[in-house]
C-alpha cells in the first residue's frame, strides 16, 4: 500500500513540473561528453576544419567575398563529416590507420588541384578553340583520377563514397546544376572498370570504357540543359577522349610515388609481388620448398574464399605467399621442411623449439622490411598466428616437466588478426597445415577438419579483435572443403577403383 501512495505522489510531482524543467533536468543527468559524441566526433574536428579551409580556398570563386568562402567552408565540413562517419561506420579498420586519412584527404585534394589546373588549360584551348559553348570544356577535366586511385587502394564502397563528396564538393566549385551528377557518374564508371584491376593493361582497358561512357553521359547532361549542337557533339569528343587518356596517364604517374610515400600496396605492386622471380619466393621455394608449397595452398584457399567475404582476392592471394617467409632463415625446424626421419627439435628443450617456431613471424616482418614490402603484408606476417598456442610443445613441455609450464611462455606474441584479410589467413593457413596430417582425406572427413579448426581458433578468441561475422565463417568454411576437395581430388579412392583394389589387392 505504501509503495503505491509513494509512486503517486513521485507521479504527481513530476506532472506538475512544467515540460521544459523536466526536460532540462533529464539534459543535466546525460554527460556531457554523450551528447557532443552523438553530434560530432570531437577527436577529428581540428583535422576536419584544417581540411574544410584547404579545400575551400581551392573550390572558392575569389570574384566572391568573405560570406561566399565561409559558406562553402561549412558545407565542405559536413561533407567530410559524413565521410568520415561513413567510415567510422563501415570501414573501421582504415580509421585505425592514421596513414589511411591522411591518404584520402590527400587524393581528394590531389584531385582537386589537377581539376583546377586542367580546367584553367582547357578554358585557354577552348577560348583558342573559338567554342562557344562555355561549359563544354568542363568535360574534358580528368576527375575521376582520385576514385580511380581509391578503388585501387581502398575498397569500393569507400570508392563510392569518395566519389559522392568530389562530385558535391565540385558542385560549390562549377555552379552548373547538373554536372555533380556527370561527376559522380564518371567516377562511378571508373571505380566499375577499375573494381578488379589485375594486371597493367586493365588500366587502359578501363580508360577506353571511361572515354565511351563519359562521352554519352555528357551528351545527356547537354541535352537535359539545352546546350546540345552538332559542334558540341565533336568538341565533347575530343575532351572525352582527352578525359580517359589523362585519368590513366595520371593514374600511372602518381601510383608509384603514393606506393613509396605511404607504402600502400596497388595491385600494380600486388602483380609484382606475385611473380616467382621475385627474389623472396625465390629464396623460399629453394631454402624452405615445403614452406613454399604450404604456401601456395594457402593462397588458393584465401583466394577463393576472398571474394564472398569482401577481401581482395589478389591481396588474398599475395598476402599468403609471403606470410611464413620467416622460415627461410631456419627453415629445417618446420615440420613441411623436414626431409629426414630425426627432427631437429629431438634435442632441444620443448620452450626453445616453441621460440624458434615463433621467432618465424618476428623474422618474416624483418625480412618484409627489407625487402621493402607493403605494410599491409608486413601485418599479415605479424598478425597471421595472433596469440595462438604452440600446442605442440607445450603439451610436450606439459609431459615432461615437474612444473607446469606457463602459457604464456608457449603462445605467439600477436597481436590477433585485426582485419577481415589477417584473419582469412590466419584460418587459411591453420586449415591447410592440418590438412596435411589426414590419412585419409574424404570429404566428409576435410569437413569435419575444417569445422573442428575453424572453431577452435574461434573459442581461442583469435578472432575478436577482426570484423569477422558467423557468416563469414560458414562461407569461408565452404569455400575451403571446395578448394581441398579438389586438391586431395586424386588421393579419394572412387568406388569403381575400390572394387579393382579387392580383385588386385592393390591401390596406387
Ligand atoms: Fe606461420
Ligand atoms: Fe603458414
């Protein structure tokens, strides 16, 4: 009964304080720091407004005044805002990486400023030119370069995104109503074309699909204002044509410089580091052939599980090649090395085998170092065991010592898998050592393996530092019993060659 009066009268109270009290006072009991968080992400303001003021004095009409610049400093800050939320959002792994943002700020600046130069060239040609359409010289500016580029190194989605802010931004610049919508068009078609880059030639395959398809949606812009003539159909040619040649001129020329300032892997440098000429694999494949061969298997199961999990495949690929090029430098302590029948860890101590088998990614980041490969490489070798257990000989140690040994003393240095790719690897890799072990490696029974590994790194927490989903997994899962299916293909008796077996009494 009392609690019923007292939730009355605490009722009662609250119904007689105006709204806008009780408003304020449910304000005062939030913190601070909450609010502000929801409503803007402090720890990048500073950064966001340096990069706001840049690329307005870049985008500003200086015939304007001090409003008009303001104006389109403000908007450019929402713009960038919203990238970076999408970001924060979606691709949280280049957030973690300030060498990231600092890539992107610097390519949409990048683009701007060649924007800015190649729209002051085309204005003086065309004036030459004596055209007179004042707009059409717009078209022939190679915008799409930063998506181009973005797509290369990032991903899609954040070419997409990248591409969206460029085509608002420049709408602040060139006060045509629609040619924000030409830009992110042509962006878009560039970041298509350039979505699965494989090799040097797709790049001017792709500038040939950008000539066309900016070709026709210009025509399209002029029609849709009015502007088109027949000697506007020949001029837009001419600077479609100049458009695609000069995104991928440009894209050959600033790749290699953005490749050695920030270390980023294209898959121009991917490419190469595929080949087996390269002197690290060449090194490999002779010093440590079981490593190699292990490695190539891990490449082809990364490889076909990339692409349903959205990781670059050819990263995928590259990224195994060299993820255990630390056991070139003793190569002999690792099981798939081993050709004799006395193992090297016979006289050793069970903790200094587990030091050399975990010395192997220390001296695969030192080697990556000096061969000069990209970091994202340099992680996957640092990241492609995270914490796990060097079971074996801890378990050995446990037998065979008084004191139990310390975990920790057994256990890889790290840090876990902090991407989607490290831990495709990281799962990859443990899939295809273990394989190796299987007797009799049925379906059924590479299944089960699968399973059985895949879980264990899981409840090891091997995987709560990634993005890594269940889904994920159960896609990664099918994707390697595909791929070793077919592998141990040959060695799976068939049940017509069974019935020859029991007639022979033999099988090979
Ligand atoms: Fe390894
Ligand atoms: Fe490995």
């Amino acid at each position: 009964m009392k609690n019923t009066k007292d939730i009355q009268n605490l009722k009662s109270q609250n119904s007689s304080k105006p709204y806008i009290k009780r408003f304020i006072e449910r304000l005062k009991q939030n913190k601070k720091s909450q609010l502000k968080i929801n409503f803007i992400d402090r720890e990048v303001i500073y950064p966001l407004i340096l990069l706001s003021l840049l690329i307005s004095l870049l985008l500003h009409d200086y015939k304007r005044g001090f409003l008009a610049f303001l104006g389109s400093t403000i908007l450019v800050f929402i713009l960038l805002h919203f990238f970076y939320r999408d970001l924060k959002r979606y691709k949280p792994t280049y957030l973690k990486k300030k060498k990231s943002l600092l890539l992107l700020s610097s390519l949409l600046i990048l683009n701007l400023v060649v924007a800015k130069v190649f729209e002051h060239l085309f204005y003086i040609f065309s004036k030459g030119m004596g055209i007179e359409n004042p707009i059409i010289h717009y078209f022939g500016i190679p915008l799409a370069i930063g998506a181009v580029i973005v797509v290369m190194v990032f991903d899609f989605h954040t070419a997409i995104i990248f591409s969206l802010v460029l085509s608002l931004m420049i709408g602040i610049w060139i006060k045509i109503s629609l040619f924000p919508l030409y830009v992110f068009i042509t962006c878009l078609i560039a970041a298509f074309a350039l979505f699965r880059v494989k090799k040097r030639s797709d790049i001017m395959n792709a500038s040939f699909y950008i000539v066309l398809l900016t070709f026709i949606s210009s025509l399209s812009i002029l029609s849709i204002t009015g502007a088109f003539n027949i000697e506007s159909v020949y001029f837009l040619l001419v600077f479609s044509l100049t458009n695609g040649f000069f995104v991928s001129a440009l894209c050959f020329s600033f790749l290699p410089a953005l490749e050695k300032f920030f270390k980023i892997a294209t898959p121009l440098s991917l490419i190469e580091l595929l080949d087996i000429e390269h002197p690290l694999l060449k090194h490999l494949s002779v010093e440590a052939p079981g490593t190699y061969h292990h490695s190539m298997i891990v490449g082809s199961l990364a490889e076909s599980a990339a692409e349903v999990v959205g990781v670059n495949p050819l990263l995928a690929k590259v990224a195994s090649y060299y993820h255990d090029i630390g056991k070139v430098r003793m190569p002999e302590y690792f099981i798939e090395n081993q050709t004799g029948c006395i193992s090297r860890h016979e006289k050793l101590s069970p903790h200094l085998s587990s030091m050399i088998i975990i010395s192997h990614v220390k001296d695969g980041v030192e080697l990556a170092e000096e061969y000069n490969l990209p970091e994202i490489i340099k992680d996957i070798i640092q990241q492609h065991h995270g914490t796990s257990l060097v079971t074996y000989f801890y378990q050995k140690a446990l037998k065979e010592q008084e004191i139990p040994p310390s975990e920790i003393d057994y256990r890889y240095p790290g840090p876990k898998p902090q991407t989607k790719l490290a831990a495709l690897i990281m799962l990859a890799d443990a899939v295809e050592a273990s394989a190796r072990t299987l007797d009799d490696p049925t379906p059924a029974r590479i299944s089960n393996l699968i399973d059985k590994i895949v879980k264990n790194i899981f409840n090891d927490g091997q995987l709560d530092e990634c993005e890594i989903t269940l889904k994920d997994l159960i896609e990664i899962k099918k994707r390697f019993e595909h791929v070793l299916t077919g592998i141990f293909h040959r060695r799976i008796p068939y049940p017509e060659i069974k019935r020859e077996e029991k007639k022979v009494g033999s099988f090979s």
